[in-house]
C-alpha cells in the first residue's frame, strides 16, 4: 500500500511540474506578443508624428498652397554669401559692391536704388558689365542687370556714351543670346530688348555694327 501511495504522489507531483511548465510557456508567449505588439505600436506612433510634423511645417504648407506674394519675392540667392560653386564673373563684381545700385524690394513692384544718379557714371566698363549679367538666371541678378542696362540707356547722354562701347558690347550681347539656358523666351527676351535699346538710341552705325557681330538681328524699323 506504501508503494502505491508513493506512485500517486510521484504522479501527481509530475502532473503538478507540467502544469507550471503549462503555465509558464502560455504566460512567456502573451509577454512576447504583448512586447511585440507595444512595439509596433511605438513605431506607428512615430512615423505618424514624423508624417505629421514634415506635412504641417510652414515649409510645405508653402509648397502646398503659394501664396500671391511668393510672385513678388522669387526664390533669392545670397549674393554675399557662400556659395556651393564658383559665382559667375556678374556675381562676383556684384557681391563686391562693383555695381553701384541695389535692389529695393516693394510690396508692387520693385526697382534699383543707384548710389548716385546714372547720368554721372561713366558706362565703361558698367554698361558692359551689366549686359554681362544678362546672362543670369537667378534672382536678384536677372532683375539688377535687366534694369541697370534699361535705366543707363536711358539717361541723358547714353547716345555719346554707348556708341564707342558698341564693338566690345555686342559680342557680350550675343554670348548672352547663344548661352543654352537663355533659350528660353523669358531669358531671352530681355536681350533682344537690349538691343534693339542700342539700335533705338545708339544712332545710324549701331545697326551696321550690331548685324556684323548677330547676322540673325532683326531691326526694330524693318
């Protein structure tokens, strides 16, 4: 009788062990998924807070919806800055104070303010100078060198003044014309103008010596 009374106590010992071990593997895998279910959670939590902070910063909310001013304050480069490559030879002389006006932003429309009245500035090398920044295509240069070339000719004088500059002038001018990125109608066009400013008000030879350096010119009295 002994015997089989330690048998069933050896059994219900090893039925008891097997129930804890039971217990401990069902506990071990809702740990796990509860650890691995936290995790997931985590990581969704972030990127929704990632999504949320790029989508709600005023810099795509910018991109999203432009705003009519963004028109009037095009995308600017810091001209005395530092810039990630070498600036072009308009942008170097314009960072180093050599063309004596600056751009006045307006809430309508913008303009140059000079450091002295045009008409007392010798055009050479300035006028050339400025048709070297026809080139440009970004602000605030484009504006500065479209503008400065327009007003110079434009004061009293400008007739005795540009003629002479006339055969360093036009090649300049046609370099501008024949530069890939100002095949576009809106690069390009501020350069016709500025030669047909010069035809306009450079006298009788400016025609003959502009069609000798640009065949292609069109007069603007044919």
């Amino acid at each position: 009788m002994s015997g089989m009374g330690s048998k069933r106590e050896a059994m219900q010992k090893s039925e008891c062990h097997r129930g804890v071990q039971l217990r401990n593997r069902v506990t071990d895998n809702c740990d796990q998924k509860t650890s691995s279910s936290a995790q997931i959670k985590h990581r969704t939590t972030v990127q929704q807070r990632r999504s949320s902070s790029s989508t709600s910063s005023p810099e795509s909310a910018r991109k999203l919806h432009p705003r009519p001013s963004d028109k009037l304050n095009p995308k600017t480069i810091n001209p005395f800055g530092e810039q990630s490559r070498a600036p072009s030879a308009f942008a170097a002389i314009y960072s180093k104070g050599g063309v004596p006006c600056r751009l006045v932003h307006g809430s309508v429309k913008h303009r140059l303010q000079w450091e002295c009245p045009p008409e007392e500035l010798p055009f050479d090398p300035l006028l050339i100078t400025l048709a070297e920044g026809l080139r440009e295509t970004k602000h605030p240069y484009t504006f500065v060198s479209k503008e400065g070339f327009r007003e110079l000719l434009l004061v009293t004088g400008a007739l005795e003044k540009a003629v002479p500059l006339l055969p360093r002038l036009i090649p300049v001018l046609k370099a501008a014309l024949l530069s890939r990125r100002l095949r576009d109608k809106k690069f390009k066009e501020p350069i016709t103008t500025a030669l047909q400013k010069l035809e306009q008000h450079g006298g009788n030879g400016s025609l003959t010596i502009i069609k000798s350096k640009i065949p292609t010119y069109c007069s603007i009295y044919c």
